[in-house]
C-alpha cells in the first residue's frame, strides 16, 4: 500500500503522506483541556500513627497462608 485515503481522497505523495500520519497521531494524542476540579477547603478522614505503622509492617509467609 502506498498512500493514505484523508477525506474521502487518496494521497499518495510521500511528504503529504507523512504530514497526514503526523496531523493523525498529533490530533490522537493531543491534551484536551479542562477545568479540573479544586479540592479547596475539603477536609478528609486521616489514619492515627499506630494504624498507619500497622500497613507499612512486613507480613510473613503464615499470614499470607491464612488470608489464601
């Protein structure tokens, strides 16, 4: 295959080839902006020390065993 069909007509000259697969992939991949949403003024739930220590301990093979 040589050439690339864009609007209905086929293109077959290797530079308008090229820009057309570059127009593609540019408009394929290009960031679409948006308002994100502020999360200002949002107060959320926290975990104490104690419990946080607790999901950052190593666990061995016999609580893997258990929980399988």
């Amino acid at each position: 295959m040589k050439g690339v069909f864009v609007d209905g007509c086929w293109i077959d000259d290797p530079g308008k080839v090229k820009e057309e697969i570059c127009l593609f992939f540019k408009k394929r991949f290009e960031e679409v902006e948006w308002e994100r949403p502020k999360l200002d003024e949002v107060r959320f739930q926290v975990i104490d020390h104690h419990h946080s220590d607790l999901l950052m301990m190593h666990f061995d093979e016999k609580e893997v065993k258990v929980a399988v």
